[in-house]
C-alpha cells in the first residue's frame, strides 16, 4: 500500500536520511524505532511534504507522491499526527477537529462522531480553548484531529513523548483500536518496548539508515535490539 | 459641562472620525503582523495608492464604478505587492522582509511623484459624503458621521469572518502555526494572500472616508496617517484587531483634543496643532516603555 524506495534526505545541512526502503502494508501497524536524531522524525516529514528529499521514491496505492505538497499528500489520505502533538492552542477543541477536516467538503458530521465516540474527554470539552487541555488530552486532540482528515495512512510521530504511563498505555490502546477501524499506522517511537509490542512490523533506523527490521514480536526478543533499546 | 462640549463639538467629533479612518488602515498592519510577524510598512502607501486611484479614475468615470473599480485594484495591489516582495522571502530571517518592505514603501511613494509630478492632487467630491451638515452648531461634513459607524460595521463584520468561516479559522490556525497548518491541508500563500487583500480593502475604504475629508492626495499622504495607524495597533497590543480599532480611536480623539487644546484646556497659544503630531509619536514612546505588549497583546513568546 505504502512503499520507500531508497529515500534520503538533507536536513539541515547534514544527510539525516541515507537510502532507506521500507514499506507498509494495508491494514498493518508499522514501527520505526530508533535513538533521538537517527532520522526517524525527518523521514515522517518528508512523507508528509514538509520536506523535499534528496534522492528516492515515495510510493502511495501506487502512485508517485515524492515531493508533492503537504495539502496534496493529505488529500490522498496519509495524515501526521506531528511530534509534541501541535494543538492550536487559540482554537476550540471542535474548531481543531475541525481544521483537521480543512480539505474536506462532505459532511463530517459522521467522522466527528466517531471521534467524540473514540474521546468521550474531547466532546466535554469541545468548547474549551485547545491551549487549557492537558498533555493527554492534548495528544488525544491531535490523533482526533487527525482521524478528522479519514485517513488511510495515519503517521504518528513519538506519541508518548512526555506522557504519564498510564497515559501512554491509553494512547496505545487507542491506536490500536484506530487501526481495527481499518487505518493504517506508521509509528515512530522512542518508548520501543511499547511499539514493538503493538506493531506488526519493525523497522530499526540508526544515523539515518535502517539497520533491522522484522516482525515487531521478532524484534522485541532480538539480542541486539534489547541491548541498544530495550534497556537489556 | 454642556456648554464645555457644546464649544468643542467639533473637536471631539473629527476625533471620533479620524479615529475610524486609522481604525481601517490599522487593521490591516495588525493582521499581516498576526500572520506574518512582518510590520508591513508599505500598508500607508497602499491607502494613498487608492487615494490616488480615484483621483484618476473618478475624473472619467462615474463613482458608482470608479468607487467600485478602487476597491478591486486596491485588493490587487495589496495582493501583487505580497507575492512580489515578500512571498519570495518566506524563509528568509524577518529583517529582509522588513526592508523589502520599506522598499516597496518606497517605489509607490516614487511612482506616485511620476504620476502626478510631485503636484497635490484634488479629491473629488464624493456625493452624500462631501455634503455639510451642521450638527448642535458645529458645521462639518456627512463624513464625520458616517465614518465611525461604517468602522464598526466593517470591524463587526471581519469579526464574524474570522470567527466563524473556514478561512478565518485558517487564518486563525496559521498564525500560531505554518507547519502544523500545512499539514491539515491549510495552504499557507492563499491564507497570507487573503490577509493581505483584506487589509487592503479596508485600506481603501478608509481612503474614501479620509481624503474626503482632507481633499488632497500627494505621493506622501499614505505616510503620517500610515505611521499613525501603526501607533495605533501597537498601541492596542500588535496581533489583536480589537485593540487595533480602540487603540486607533483613543489616538484620533486624542489628537484632536490637542490640536483643540486652546479652547478645549483654555490655555491659549498657536502651537497646539503644531504639537499634536509629537503628541502622537511621545505617546507611542510611552506604551512601548509601560506596556510594550500593548492594551490586548500577547505575551512576548518567541515563535518556536
């Protein structure tokens, strides 16, 4: 469904993404795991049309989508839930989820149902400014905001990042409960004993290349990949 | 107490005039900084550009398509002028775009001094908006009336729009935001686009309402009420439309009760009119050492 043919890219006048090929299938959750500054957050970016690659091909439903522009790759499905979450902060909680549905002219009655179905939280506080809401909520705001876009790919980038635990096992759950809806996740993590566990699939990237990948419940029990990420 | 207004009637209401002219103008240096954090300096010498477009225009053609006809042209220069100079500039450090800014100040500034070869130009008589009345004794023109009402209206208006349609939620997200905007789908050069024409419209209106009242347009008309109307948004806290029109009415009103000041404080000298202008400017020297956000700006946070 979704497919990296030899991607890199220069980020800050430094390779950040050298030749990487990953691909994800319909229906799956993919992992990209890997230390701070690896490229994993570059190669979310480049996906969305942030940033231009260098070199290589970005491939959706089979169609090209390398350095197409952002509203052009949303409009074809793929949505990012971007890192630090990035609620509007002068916005509603409703005029977020809103916005998240900024390309679309048919109804979104239905989609903002199913959110608030999803977060019980958000429709209590769909008048509250985005800015007064809490981490968690914020980062339900963002994968709500998200969904808004229907979206066939839903790339999330370090959702846990600066979560209570037991908030992150929520968003876990959440993702996972998003992709039996029929979504398919790509997610970057640092917290990999997490993703591994939820994911299909997983990739290790490591200064910009992909060193491993496998099936996540292969790499959870991988000697080398528990020694560098698992905490031994 | 009535007498006191009865006196300075007229004082108080060209304040209350002037206030909404600066109103208009102001708005749109508030909300291209909003958006861009760029102080748009060449903002004045759009409103004397559509000052000078209807001088021209309305000698051949009747208003009810001249008046019409500025309006559009106004919205496209403030539309060309944003993506000549400053959409090339989006990633460049904010001082560039700054000076590219004074710049495009000054090529219309040039460009009206060869149209009109640097001679004051006569501002037709607008119907209805020309005419005198005479209010409680004070004899002054329709347009001092009009004008603070159709502020309102047009503020009102711009409100609603930015409250409650898609693109003023765009605009809205954008401001805070690029990246993330991007990424919902927002394109970001059309929301900058619209910005820029609407503070443009606006910008023309008040040059209908303002050189009405003041009856000549130079190449340099654009500059002291442009100047002003920046004192005034940042008066109000640069950002907030709202603190934009209450900053540009306490400043016009302000300075006419200055240039009132021999009658109005009954201390008598000739250098009350001189002085108003150096009022304005000393007050702006005031807010920035007081409260440098202004009445309704946001707290000085960098954009991350």
């Amino acid at each position: 469904m979704f497919e990296i043919k030899g991607l890199s890219v220069n980020y800050g006048g430094i390779e950040a993404v050298r030749d990487i090929s990953l691909s994800v299938p319909a229906g799956s959750i993919v992992t990209l795991i890997g230390a701070n500054g690896a490229g994993k957050s570059t190669t979310l970016r480049t996906i969305a049309g942030l940033v231009k690659p260098k070199a290589g091909k970005i491939e959706f439903e089979g169609e090209d989508i390398t350095g197409k522009d952002p509203a052009y790759i949303v409009g074809k499905g793929i949505t990012l839930v971007p890192e630090g979450r990035r609620i509007f902060p002068n916005l509603t909680v409703l005029e977020n989820l809103k916005i998240g549905a900024y390309l679309r002219n048919d109804s979104i009655e239905e989609d903002l149902e199913r959110v608030y179905r999803l977060f019980p939280r958000l429709r209590e506080r769909s008048w509250q400014y985005g800015g007064t809401l809490s981490g968690g909520e914020q980062q339900m705001l963002a994968v709500g905001r998200a969904l808004m876009s229907k979206p066939k790919l839903m790339m999330m980038d370090e959702p846990s990042l600066g979560l209570a635990p037991l908030v992150v096992k929520d968003i876990f759950s959440i993702i996972e409960r998003v992709n039996a809806d029929g979504v398919t996740i790509l997610l970057i993590e640092q917290n990999a004993n997490m993703a591994l566990k939820v994911a299909d699939i997983g990739y290790v990237m490591e200064t910009g290349q992909i060193m491993l990948s496998g099936k996540g419940s292969d790499l959870i029990n991988d000697e080398g990949v528990r020694k560098a990420y698992l905490g031994g | 107490m009535a007498d006191f207004f009865h006196q300075n009637l007229s004082y108080f209401l060209s304040g209350i005039s002037v206030g909404g002219q600066y109103a208009l103008i102001a708005i749109g240096y508030t909300m291209v900084y909003g958006i861009l954090r760029l102080i748009n300096f060449a903002h004045g010498d759009v409103f004397m550009c559509a000052g000078l477009m209807m001088v021209y225009l309305s000698s051949s053609l009747p208003f009810a398509i001249s008046i019409p006809l500025v309006l559009i042209l106004t919205v496209i220069l403030g539309f060309a002028i944003e993506r000549v100079a400053y959409k090339p500039l989006r990633s460049a450090p904010r001082m560039s775009v700054m000076i590219s800014a004074i710049g495009v100040s000054y090529l219309l500034q040039n460009a009206a001094l060869y149209f009109t070869g640097g001679l004051a130009r006569v501002y037709p008589e607008i119907p209805v908006l020309s005419a005198s009345v005479v209010i409680w004794d004070a004899p002054t023109r329709v347009v001092t009336l009009v004008t603070p009402f159709l502020t309102l209206v047009l503020v009102i208006l711009l409100s609603l729009l930015i409250k409650h349609t898609k693109i003023g939620m765009a605009m809205r997200a954008v401001s805070v935001d690029f990246e993330t905007s991007q990424i919902m789908g927002i394109k970001i050069n059309k929301v900058i686009s619209m910005t820029f024409m609407l503070g443009s419209l606006l910008a023309a209106v008040a040059s209908f309402l303002y050189f009405t009242n003041y009856a000549s347009v130079t190449p340099t008309s654009g500059s002291m009420p442009g100047l002003k109307a920046f004192v005034a948004a940042v008066f109000g806290g640069i950002g907030s439309i709202p603190g934009a029109v209450i900053g540009a009415f306490i400043i016009g009103i302000c300075e006419n009760i200055i240039k009132g000041g021999a009658s109005i404080f009954g201390i008598p000298g000739s250098g009350w009119t001189t002085f108003s202008d150096a009022f304005t400017f000393a007050f702006l020297i005031i807010i920035l050492i007081v409260k440098p956000t202004g009445l309704f700006g946001e707290k000085s946070v960098d954009k991350v």
